[in-house]
C-alpha cells in the first residue's frame, strides 16, 4: 500500500491568476480575523439561544467542549454553522437548546473565548450562513517598492473580479500535518488507526474526497484559461462517473492511485462519504486592499464552505507561524 499512499503526492493549491507572488506571511491569529455572515435563519423565532462565539487560536469543537464540560450541556444540544480556523480570530453563531439562564453562558470564563448572547432562535446546522467576511494582515518579509506593490495589488484586484478564483479545499482542510487524506485511504484500504475518535474517522475520510476534488481542480487549472463556472461533483461511494471533463479526470486520478468511488465506505465503522457538489470557481465579494508601512490588509467575503487560502494562495506562499 505504500506504492499508493506515495501516489497521492504533495498538497498542492496550483496557481490561476498568473500574478507573480510576493513573499509574505501571517504571523499571528490576529492578523487572520473571520467573522461569519448570519443567514436569515437568524431572524426566525425558536428555542434556542443563539449566541456570537468569538476565539482566538482555537479550533470551533475545542471550544465547544469546554462549554458542555463547564456547563453540563451536551455535544448533542449545541448547533453551530461551520467549523472555523484555528490559527485566527473568528467570530460565528452557535445555538444552545438548554438555556434558560442566558448569562451562565455569556460570564462562563473560557480560554481564549466569549460568549454574548444575541436572541433566541432555531437551531443552528452546518451551512446556515451566507459567507465569512474575512481582514487578513500580510507581513512582507522582504522589502518590495510601493509602485511594485501597487501594480502588483491592483492585477490582482482586477483578476479576483473578473476571472474569480479555484475553489479548493485549503490546506486547513487536511490537519495540522497535512496528511488527514493519507490517514482516510489507509482507512478505507482496511489500515487499523487506533485511538481515533469516530469524528477524527469521519474527518479522515471527508479529507480524501477533497483531496480528489482538489486534484481534478488542479488539472482544470493546468489545461484550461476561462474559468468553469458550474458545480463539479464531490466523488462518494453512490457516485457514477459520466463523460463530462471532470468525471474523466476523476477516471485517470482514480485509476492513479488505485481507488474506487465505492471504496469511500467504511461498512464496519458506519462511516461514509456519499456524493456532493461543489462549485469549481468563485468569486470573492468586496475584495479591498491597503497598504500600510511594510503590511497588506486585505478584506474580502467568500460564500460558505469557501477558503480564504485559495486567496492568497494566488498571491504568495502562505506560511502560519
């Protein structure tokens, strides 16, 4: 299985726009700042308390789980819309059905997170959001004219809004090491991964269909100049290749590193990755930029389920220290 393992290769966001990439980084979770945009289920009526979590370098289940084990609540009775960066300042929704004392939650003390109360509501799901509005700081790290800079910054701009970006899956997607996809085909492939949680399982094997999609993306990217502005499949155990372009490269990837759709099935754990769709490319809304001393801000929205990696991966090599 290793011949295989190895043919999965090394993440990589293969670059769109063709703009010449500066050296920069983002050097600490404040300079990554996502604030989530409410749907309009925020206005319904309901039961629940709806609350605004905001964090700092940390995940959105850490957090949780310091809630429920200081509150009693269980996993079970919080609703959130998505899972949010580690290495950030986030802001998003969650739900909490059993709240009848409102400020047990908003005076609970939490590492490097609060709570404030918003209004009651219904019950928050994956995906109940319009989009995150995203202010990321880039510090140079090498010294670059202004002129450079603003030529620079302004192809940029103009690409974003006229040719949008590849919607790939960003590297958050595949762990800390990078390797959450390798970990799902040793998983399908039968490979026993102890002390795993069923939810690091399920993540595993989420990792390996978007590290698929990601490889079909690439190839688009490699072979094509206008973007592809239709939704493009997320390959499952029910998926039934067709002849479109990118079934066909699915079809080669597949056959590359010896795997089938029905294989992303884990019949003895009841773990599965059914087929779904995603859009190939998108485009940012709002994108603005600043220069400032030897910094770039840049704000931007992205719809739901999008990376703002995809973003900058298009401008430089990102690195989070």
């Amino acid at each position: 299985m290793m011949s295989e393992i190895k043919s999965l290769g090394k993440l990589e966001l293969k670059q769109w726009l063709g703009v010449r990439r500066i050296k920069a980084r983002v050097a600490s979770p404040s300079d990554f700042v996502v604030e989530e945009i409410g749907s309009e289920k925020l206005n319904f009526q309901g039961r629940h308390a709806i609350f605004l979590l905001t964090k700092r370098n940390r995940t959105t289940l850490d957090v949780i789980k310091e809630i429920c084990s200081k509150t009693g609540v269980s996993m079970k009775e919080i609703g959130f819309c998505g899972m949010k960066d580690k290495h950030a300042v986030t802001k998003q929704y969650i739900s909490i059905q059993r709240s009848d004392d409102v400020s047990l939650f908003e005076n609970l003390k939490l590492k490097n997170a609060s709570l404030k109360f918003i209004r009651f509501g219904p019950r928050l799901y994956l995906g109940d959001l319009k989009g995150n509005r995203f202010k990321i700081t880039l510090r140079l790290q090498r010294a670059y004219s202004e002129k450079f800079l603003r030529k620079l910054l302004e192809k940029f701009k103009r690409g974003v809004e006229e040719r949008g970006i590849p919607n790939y899956f960003g590297y958050q997607r595949f762990g800390s090491k990078l390797n959450n996809h390798v970990l799902g085909y040793r998983l399908i492939k039968g490979d026993y991964l102890p002390k795993k949680s069923r939810r690091e399982l399920k993540l595993y094997l989420h990792a390996l269909q978007s590290f698929c999609f990601n490889e079909v993306l690439k190839r688009y990217v490699s072979e094509h100049d206008k973007p592809y502005w239709r939704r493009v499949r997320l390959i499952g155990y029910d998926t039934k290749l067709g002849k479109g372009i990118f079934d066909r490269y699915y079809r080669a990837l597949l056959k590359h590193i010896s795997l089938t759709c029905n294989e992303l099935h884990v019949p003895w754990l009841k773990l599965t990755a059914r087929e779904g769709w995603r859009k190939a490319f998108v485009k940012p809304k709002g994108f603005e930029y600043r220069l400032v001393n030897e910094k770039i801000i840049l704000r931007f929205e992205l719809p739901s389920g999008s990376y703002a990696t995809s973003l900058l991966n298009e401008i430089c090599a990102l690195q989070l220290t």
